[in-house]
C-alpha cells in the first residue's frame, strides 16, 4: 500500500501543473479499438492523429447508438465524424544544400491553440516537425533539426522552438515525447541542455527561465529516487550495486500506445509475459528513441523479448551527465554555489558510476548494463559513442572505441546502429542521421579527425545519392548499400527534419566539392556545436 502511493505521490508530481488531457484511446475507447484492431489505415498513427468533425461525446454516442456491422461501415463512420491528415510534397532543387533549405518552409508550422478534442497538443511559438507520418513536435529529433537551422541562418526557428520547449516544461513538469495527448506519459532522450547551448541570446531574464527549465526536467528524470525499493528501480531511476544512481527509460503508463496500438495488442499476446509488463517495455522503448532495436531484446532479435525498463542506457546517463554540468555551470554564472556544487556532486557520481559499470574494460567500449542480470549487455550500439559526445572518456577509452568503431560500426554508407540484423529499425544495417552526429562530434571532440570525416562524408554521400534518386531525404538509410533503410512498424518517412539538419550541419564542416558525385572535400575548420 505505502509504495502505491509514494508512485501515486510520485505521477502527480511528474504530471507538472496540468493535467495531462485524455489521449484518443482514453477518449473514445470501444470506437478506438475497433479502428486500431480493423487495421483501417496503414498506419495506426493515422487515427490517433485524426481531428473529430464534433464532440468525441458525441461521436461516441454515435458510434455505440449504431454500432457499424462491418469495415466498409466503420471507415465510412470514421469519415463522416473525423478529418484526417495529409501531407504537402516540397519542391525540387538544383541541389542538395537548396533543397534542405526549401524544406524548412514547408516543414514549419505556426504558433497555435488546437481544437480541445483532438489529439494535438498546442505551442506559442513557430517550430518545424520532421515530416511524414510525424506531423508534430518531437524532442530528441528537435536537437538535430535545429543544428541545420543554425547553419541555415534560421536562429529564429531555434529560439522560437526553445521557447516551445519552456512552455511544455511549464504545463507539464517534461517535455514529452512529442506534442500529442498520447506522448505525455513519457519523454525521449534529454537534449534540452543541449539545445540551450544552441541559443544565442544573452538575456539574463531568459537564462533564468530557461535554467528552471532544465532543473525541472532533472527533477522528471529523478522522481523516482523517491520511491526505490528493494528492487533496486522505480520510474525512471535504477539503484547501482554501490548504491549509485543511474536511469533507465521508463513510461508512466502501462498500456498499448495509441500510435500504434494494434502493433503492441500483438506483440504482448505472443509475449506471453503479463500483458502490462510488455506494454511498459514497448513505451519505455518509445521513450528511448531506439524503437525498436536489440539493445532492449532479452533475445536479440524478437520483439516479444524486449525488456528495455531492465536496461540502464548509455546514452540516456550521458545526455543527463550533460544536463547535471550544465545546470551546475549556469547555477554558477547565475551566482548561486548551493546550487552549483550540488549538481557538480551528482555530475562526478554519475561519471565515476558510468565508468565503474557502463564500460566493457575487455572489448573495449561503452555498452548498457543489465540491471536484472547484473551485467552489461552484450549488444554494440552506435550509443558507446555517446560518452566522447559528451566529454566523459577519457583519451584511452576513446582510441579504444574509434579502433571498435572502424571495425566493427563503419559501413559504405555511414555509421551502422548496430551489429545485429534483427529486423528492427533501430539495428543493422540502418545508420541514423542523429547517430552520426554524435559520433562525428564526439570523435573530434577527441582528435580521431580522419574517423570523423570518414563517417561524415560516407553519411552525405549517401543522403546525396538517395536524394538524387528519389527527391526525398528520408528518417534513415541502409549504411550497408546506400539505399532507403527498412524494418521498423511503419513504412519509411521522407521528409525528414534530424536529417536535413544533420546533414546540413555536417555539410557545413565538411563542404562538398564540385564534381559530380558532390562528395565532400577537406574538413572546414568548424564547430561541432559543443556544450
């Protein structure tokens, strides 16, 4: 009883100031269902985006008056009492620089209140989503995006975004996975600090809310130091062997997720683990940005196994080893040494506990630990490189990674996510647009300069190539042939925001020569953007 309410005492604090509106599957329930289990759309994203042509009182009241019989009758239901979304086609360009810049237009959306029914959820300020199926706001994605826009010239979109960022942190306690009623149970991996860091501005009244910010969204991620048990793991929080803290990627519900709600119906029947226990490991995946990938797979390669709420992250303890020095830093510019040194202190814990149970001293690399198994996983991911990004290897554990990573990451086209092909997205041979950022800035950052131009060059090169094929620029590549990646639970997007960002940004750095096949030359002398 007392550790059901500390987690209730514990999800009314991470709720912030307001309450988290019903999502679609809690809106329209019975009628969501059979949509979702109808398979009526390609994408189960689709409906859970679909905005009501009137009250979902009485759309519901509709649908259970006169239940449609068949799916002929359930679409046409649906297209009476809905209007679903759709997507505009940018223009071409002459090149690939022009057409990432012609994308921005098309890929920003206004300031804007929203109908209360719907799912989409309302911001103050202009900001550009990635495209696709993703018709809104995400988190981690933003960080990418607004490093092209940097290159672009566009700091209005980053502040106007920032400032997006500050208002959901301030109705919610987070910043949710992206702005729909269905995220707000979870976040995504936490590059708030990090764009903060991309701002130009130097406004003392904005400095000040924006590091209330990012000790509110610290404070998300620790909420459930409060509540540790015996187990050794509440929300987001895991108790250490040596009574360190670390975190894992969680989700404050336990039920399918609305975007892809039959998706993880099936998934769960054929776990054959408590249909609960499931969900939270899908969600908690979710909020990891890897969904899916076999970091998270007891097995490797089933979907049915995955276990991410067992896995402390590497990624995910870097990105907050960031956000715990930058706050301690802006504390300190700001005058207040309470508050710096607390944050220092538990900087240097999660650093000494990173190294002490992150790092694989045998291979060589950064990995995730198992917190069921007490060890680390044995899965190779892109994250290992996390721990360069943000400063925390030291120079031997850094050669040690770039010598791993030309083996065994490096492909034609990029840097793979993993070694594994299980079929999920998140794993061979697909290399991702923010992955190759983190490793190119994370490499210089430790002088393994020809690594890094090796990566960034191999990346633009194949966005370049798709790009003249198709006229897209797409959510992810297969690295090992240079082509569109696959797997995944949703077909491929184009579009594509942390892509054009990415690739501008490292364009940038790494400006293409003339000749025909626009690869890029020497190495600019440029910043990488380092918090």
């Amino acid at each position: 009883m007392l550790r059901r309410a500390i987690m209730a005492c514990v999800a009314l604090c991470l709720a912030g100031a307001t309450a988290p509106p019903d999502s679609p599957a809690e809106r329209y329930g019975p009628l969501f269902e059979a949509v979702q289990s109808a398979r009526l759309f390609d994408d189960s994203k689709t409906f859970a985006d679909a905005i009501p042509r009137e009250s979902p009182d009485a759309i519901v009241a509709a649908y259970r008056a006169d239940p449609p019989r068949d799916v002929a009758q359930l679409r046409a239901f649906v297209a009476r009492h809905f209007i679903l979304p759709d997507e505009a086609r940018p223009p071409r360009a002459d090149t690939l620089a022009e057409h990432i810049r012609s994308l921005w237009p098309q890929l920003t959306r206004p300031p804007h209140s929203v109908t209360p029914a719907g799912s989409e959820i309302a911001l103050p300020a202009p900001y550009v989503v990635p495209g696709g199926r993703f018709r809104e706001i995400y988190y981690w994605d933003s960080y990418f995006t607004m490093l092209g826009l940097k290159a672009d010239g566009r700091a209005d979109l980053v502040e106007s975004m920032l400032d997006d960022f500050e208002s959901l942190i301030a109705r919610y306690g987070r910043i949710p996975n992206g702005t729909r009623t269905y995220y707000l149970s979870r976040s995504q991996p936490p590059f708030y600090a990090l764009m903060v860091a991309l701002s130009d501005s130097d406004s003392p009244r904005l400095m000040a809310r924006r590091l209330k910010g990012l000790r509110a969204e610290h404070d998300f991620w620790m909420a459930g130091a409060a509540c540790l048990d015996t187990s050794g793991r509440c929300a987001r929080v895991v108790r250490m062997p040596d009574g360190s803290l670390l975190n894992r990627y969680w989700d404050d519900k336990a039920t399918p997720r609305d975007e892809s709600w039959a998706e993880d119906v099936e998934t769960a029947r054929k776990s054959g683990r408590p249909l609960p226990e499931t969900y939270r490991d899908l969600r908690a995946g979710a909020e990891s940005g890897w969904d899916f990938s076999s970091r998270w797979l007891a097995d490797g390669t089933n979907l049915t196994t995955i276990r991410t709420s067992a896995i402390v992250p590497v990624d995910l303890n870097s990105l907050l080893w960031i956000l715990e020095r930058s706050i301690a830093a802006r504390c300190r510019a700001a005058g207040d040494e309470t508050c710096a040194t607390r944050y220092e202190g538990l900087a240097a814990r999660r650093r000494a506990a990173i190294g002490r149970y992150l790092w694989n001293a045998t291979d060589g690399w950064f990995g995730d630990w198992d917190h069921a198994a007490q060890r680390l996983t044995p899965i190779l991911s892109a994250a290992t490189l996390y721990p360069l990004f943000a400063g925390i290897a030291t120079p031997d554990q850094a050669n040690r990674i770039a010598s791993v990573v030309r083996a065994d990451l490096l492909g034609p086209g990029g840097l793979r996510t993993t070694r594994t092909d299980s079929g999920q997205q998140w794993d061979a041979p697909n290399g991702w647009a923010p992955l190759q950022w983190i490793a190119v800035a994370g490499l210089r950052r430790y002088r393994h300069n020809a690594l890094a131009a090796d990566i960034a060059t191999r990346w633009i090169a194949t966005v370049d190539r798709n790009w003249k094929a198709t006229g897209k620029i797409l959510e992810k590549y297969d690295v090992e042939q240079q082509r569109p990646g696959g797997g995944g639970e949703y077909p491929l997007q184009d579009g594509f925001g942390w892509t054009n960002g990415v690739t501008r940004a490292l364009m940038a750095c790494y400006p293409p020569s003339n000749d025909s096949e626009q690869r890029p030359a020497a190495p600019a002398d440029c910043s990488l953007s380092y918090h």
